[in-house]
C-alpha cells in the first residue's frame, strides 16, 4: 500500500495519476496548504522540505516527484509508466524528467514564490522576463514533438508526459498558456481525456483545465 501526501493543483497530481495508471494500491493523504498544513511538525518528520508530493511505502517516505515516478515505473514495470529498463528510449524517459524539472517546474517556482527571489510580488521586467523563458522551453518541447512525437518519448506515452502535461496545466492563467502550441496542446489533450486523469481530478477536485479536443 502507498500513501500520497498531496495538494490539488500541484505536483503530486502526476504522483496521483501514475499511481493510477499502475492500478496500484494507494491512500490519499491532503496536506492543507490553507492550513499551512505543509509546516507542521508531523509532515515535516516525511518531507523536511515542506512540499509536496511526498509518497510513503513501507514505511519509507519518499520525495522529489522525478525520483518518484522513476520509483513507480521499478515497482510497476509492465505498467508502460516508462519505456523498457535498459532501453535507450527509457535512459531519454529520465532526461525528459530531469529536464521538466530543472527547467520548467523551477522556473514556476519563481514564478509563484516571488518571495523565493526577495520580492513580495514580481518586478514587471522579472515577470517578463520569466514569460520569455517559458515561452522558449515551450518552443523547444513544441518542435521537439513535431519532429519526434506525439510524445516525449516517440510513439510509447510516458510518465514524462505526464509530468508535462501537469506543467502545462498551471500555465493556464498566464498571459501566454502552453496550449497555445499545437503539439504540446495536442499532447496533453490526449491525457486529459484518459481515464486515469478524470478519476484523479474526481478525487483530487483541483480548478478545472480544458486543454481542448486531441487530434
């Protein structure tokens, strides 16, 4: 059995979704961001970053949603969550996930937590400057799949489209959201109308995303 320390609208949902597509045996645990839920000694002791998502199996916890997901993809290997261990399509599963993580999900940190940069709220120039970066690593990932896809990793859909449509789910309130790319809107419309993602935003309740008809 695994526990999944979450919080809707953030990182954890593709932990969730995973966990789902593996038909694995799991709790959910809400970490009451409201609450400052995060901060409270107890989920600490799991996760002393104060984030989530944090995953707890046989009594180890379990952080860093990349390492997590490759975690899973072990534990559930005919579940397709990555490509074959050894293959050389699985090593550029990891670059993928390493690559949405280091470049993507940190540069919406900034963005969220302006505090992360001494700001209580982000310079104009700082914003601006933060949507020029987005919009270059969604013009790389855009012809990336043009030229490669329909996924990240060729034919053989992954955890690391997971991973990115989770990302492109929280552009949506910014000036330039992700689904205004043709092959990344295309990309995580095909997700969202899997199974696997309607049941976690049924248990999750996150805001509503549309990311539009696939193709």
């Amino acid at each position: 059995m695994y526990t999944l320390y979450y919080a809707p609208n953030t990182a954890s949902m593709v932990v969730h979704l995973a966990l789902l597509e593996a038909q694995a045996a799991y709790r959910l645990e809400k970490v009451d961001f409201s609450l400052r839920a995060q901060k409270d000694p107890a989920y600490l002791a799991l996760n002393p970053q104060g984030v989530v998502p944090t995953l707890v199996h046989e009594g180890v916890a379990y952080q860093e949603t990349p390492a997590i997901l490759m975690l899973l993809a072990e534990h559930f290997p005919d579940a397709g969550l990555m490509p074959a261990a050894g293959s050389i399509a699985h090593a550029r599963c990891r670059e993928w996930l390493f690559y949405l993580s280091h470049n993507l999900h940190a540069t919406y940190r900034l963005w969220f937590y302006p505090e992360t940069l001494g700001h209580t709220e982000l310079p104009a120039a700082l914003r601006e400057a933060l949507q020029m970066r987005m919009a270059g690593f969604w013009d790389f990932l855009e012809t990336h799949l043009q030229n490669n896809g329909p996924y990240l990793c060729g034919d053989q859909l992954s955890v690391a489209d997971f991973y990115l449509t989770v990302l492109m789910r929280w552009s949506r309130h910014m000036p330039r959201p992700a689904t205004g790319w043709r092959a990344l809107q295309q990309l995580a419309a095909r997700v969202a109308q899997r199974p696997s993602w309607q049941l976690m935003c049924e248990r999750e309740s996150p805001e509503p995303w549309h990311p539009g008809a696939p193709a």
